[in-house]
C-alpha cells in the first residue's frame, strides 16, 4: 500500500527539471490579455451584485413594512430574481476565468524560473474539486505561482495570507452565499415566520457584499501577479536577445 500511494504520488507531482535548452524553446504566455477578460467579467459581476444587493433589501424592507401596494411588491420581486439569476451565472463564468488565468499562469513559472513546478498545471483546475484536497492544495499552488512570478524574494508571511485570502475568502463567500440561499428556501412567502423570511433575504445580501469584496480582492491580486510575470518575461526576453 505504501509503495502504491508513493507511486500515485510520483505521478501527481512534475520532478522533472528543465534544461536551458527547453526553457529556450518554450514561449511565454502573456497574461495581461487574460487579466483583461478576468477584470471586465469581474466589473459585471460587481455591478450585477451590487444592483442584486439593492433588489434583495428594497423586497426586504417592503416584507417588513407591508404597506406597498402589488405593483411595488411585484416589480421589486421581479428585480430582486432577474438580477440574482444574473449574479449567479456571472459568479460562474468569473470562476471559469480564473481557473483558466491560474492554469496558464502556474504553466508559465516553469519557463519563468527555469526550475521545476512541484505540480502539473493541471492541477491548478482540479484541486479546487477534490474533497479534503481543495482544503491545502490550491493554496500551496498560489503561494508558488507568486514566489516563481517575483523577480526578487518576497515576503513569505504576506504571500502566505495574500494566498489564503484568495483561496479560503473563495470557499467561504460561496458557501456563504449558499447557506443564505438554503435558508430562504425554507422559509415560504406565504408563511407566518416573517422574521425568519425578512433575516434570510437580508443574510444573502450581506453575503453578496462580503463575496464581492473578495472578488474585488481577487481582481488586484490577479493584476499584481500579472504585472509581475510580465515584468520578469520583459527580463527574460531582453538577456536572451543580448
């Protein structure tokens, strides 16, 4: 048995070194147009969870007051659905953006440092979706893609949170978000537990802002660890043309 696990282990990790000679022939992959995608995807998903937030406490506080007539009801309800569906579907395109800009960026590092990555890039995608596995792995990823981006050390307590903040803010704000949203499918319109119902709408909208506070967390990251590959390719490039 130990002998299988060390062997899957061999296979999950990438131990091979590179020479110069490979490292010469492969090119980089500039960043920068990705992060553009990443950021507009981001800056919709921010206005989309803001007007989301609105929505959700404007039907709150008409639960709470019970005194606008169908109409108000009505649209604010509407609103509150249209701009939630539409918050949602951003929320996932924007997690399939950046699984797709830390793919490329933790391919990139092996040329980057000329050393060898301690994982496939493709673990960079599926870390996220193992149990007990999305718990370390994707943070450890991060910590390395920022270490190998750097043109001179960093410091490794701030990397670490930077890191964490990334990966665990993720995880929790989702999840968050998810709870909130179990909660108020417990609870009917037409039933008499209107605290819990009016506590529940307002739960996901605090929710939202705490995501989005993430994801405008996750935007500057991203940006900084661009910005960083960027310039340590422009150092690479200029001592191979000399």
């Amino acid at each position: 048995m130990k002998k299988f696990l060390r062997k899957m282990y061999l296979i999950m990790k990438n131990d091979i070194c590179i020479s110069e000679q490979e490292r010469s022939s492969n090119k980089y992959i500039s960043l920068r147009g990705y992060f553009y995608a990443v950021f507009i995807i981001g800056c919709f998903l921010i206005i989309a969870g803001i007007m989301s937030m609105k929505a959700i406490f404007e039907f709150s506080n008409l639960l709470e007051n019970l005194s606008s007539d169908g109409l108000a009801f009505s649209t604010s309800s509407s609103n509150m659905n249209n701009f939630g569906t539409l918050f949602f579907l951003l929320t996932y395109v924007f997690l399939i953006a950046m699984l797709i800009w830390v793919y490329l960026a933790y391919k990139n590092i092996r040329i980057l440092a000329g050393q060898k990555n301690h994982w496939t890039p493709v673990w960079t995608v599926i870390s996220y979706f193992i149990p007990g596995l999305n718990l370390w792995l994707p943070w450890q990823l991060m910590q390395e893609i920022v270490h190998k981006s750097a043109s001179e050390p960093l410091n490794k307590k701030k990397v670490g949170i930077y890191t964490a903040i990334w990966c665990y803010g993720l995880i929790l704000a989702v999840s968050y978000i998810q709870l909130a949203a179990s909660g108020m499918q417990k609870v009917s319109i037409y039933d008499s537990q209107w605290s819990v119902l009016i506590s529940s709408f307002r739960q996901m909208g605090y929710s939202i802002g705490s995501y989005l506070l993430v994801v405008i967390f996750i935007l500057w990251f991203t940006w900084h660890i661009t910005s960083m590959q960027e310039i340590k390719i422009k150092i690479l490039t200029n001592r191979e043309t000399k």
